[in-house]
C-alpha cells in the first residue's frame, strides 16, 4: 500500500516539475520588468533611492530566477 501511494506522489511531482521551471522563468521575466520599472523610477526621483534600491534587488531576484529556470528545465 505504502509503495502505490509513494509511486503516486513520485509521479505527480514528476508530472508538475517541468510546469514549475516554466513558472520559475515567467515569474523572473516578471520580477525583473518591475525591478526596471521601479529602479528608473527611483532615478527619476532625487530623494527616492530606496525605489532604486528595491528595483535593483528585484531585478537581480528576476535573473537568477530566470537563469534556475533555465538551467533546470
């Protein structure tokens, strides 16, 4: 019984991994727009760097997110 069930699980999660890389790199494409959109936004302000500072850590979140999709699919 307790192999069926592990089986089971084996292959939904084998199943849902490829759609969890896709995923990964949307969500990096995404993160990594909106980091660029905030960082020039921070530029543009004069007193603003935490904008700036948020979108550069989203946007480097954004790659290294795109480039594990990448990397695992």
């Amino acid at each position: 019984m307790e192999q069926k069930i592990e089986n089971a699980i084996d292959h939904a999660l084998d199943s849902a991994s490829s759609q969890l890389y896709i995923f990964s790199v949307g969500f990096g494409i995404v993160l990594a727009i909106v980091g660029i959109v905030l960082f020039f936004a921070g530029k543009r302000s004069k007193g603003k760097s935490s904008k700036t500072n948020v979108g550069l850590v989203c946007s480097l979140i954004g790659i290294m997110a795109i480039v594990s999709g990448i990397v695992q699919m």
